[in-house]
C-alpha cells in the first residue's frame, strides 16, 4: 500500500495539481493587492469615494459594500485573465494539431510514393 501510495504522490498530474494550487494561491494575493492597494483606490478617487471605508450601519450591525465590490473586482479581474490564458492556450494547442495533421498527411503522401515507385520498378 505504501508503494502505491508513493506512486500515486510521484505521478506527473498530482505533482502539476500541487503546483497549481500553490501557484493559484500566490496568484490570488497579487491580484488582491492590485484590486486594494491600486484599482479601487483610483476608482474611488475618480468617484470620489474610497470603497474600503465604505460601511453602512444597520441596527448595530455594519454591512461592508466596499469590501463585496472589492471582492468582485478581484474575480472579475481573475476571470479575465484565466480567460486571456486560456485562450492563448488553446491558440498555441489548435497550431500544434494543425502541424500533426500537416505531418499525418506528408506521411501518407511518402507511402503513395513508394507504393508508386514499388509498382513501376516491378514492371
């Protein structure tokens, strides 16, 4: 059990999905930073209303619009650029597929050629 367990930890795709997360994780903290510490302050400034300050209180209790609108500018912004990513991505794999075709079909040109080239030596 112990020895497939070390391989299932050595396998390519758990080591990619543990880089990934760590990776996501350090990912979200940058971009948290630019949606606090630089985006909303200038579109606050250009409102006229710092976000992060912004509370409203209800019984007691404070509500926290600035923080929610933070929050979804920092999805917003990680959405697009997952989007930018992914497209880039999918960019570079529809090249590769269009590169393999290209060589399947060179491929199946050279063996029509030498089935030719066979058939004409024979006579």
């Amino acid at each position: 059990m112990l020895k497939e367990f070390k391989e299932f930890i050595s396998r390519g795709s758990v080591l990619d999905l543990a880089i990934g997360v760590i990776m996501g994780g350090t990912f979200s903290a940058i971009i948290n930073s630019l949606v606090k510490d630089i985006f909303m302050p200038l579109v606050g400034a250009v409102i006229g209303l710092d976000f992060s300050k912004w509370v409203v209180v209800l019984n007691e209790s404070e509500i926290r619009p600035g923080l929610f609108l933070n929050a979804i500018a920092n999805f917003l912004i990680i959405a697009f650029i997952l989007f930018i990513v992914v497209r880039v991505i999918n960019k570079f794999s529809r090249k590769a597929e269009e590169v393999t075709e290209e060589v399947e079909l060179d491929r199946e040109e050279v063996a029509l050629l030498k089935e030719i080239r066979d058939a004409l030596v024979k006579k």
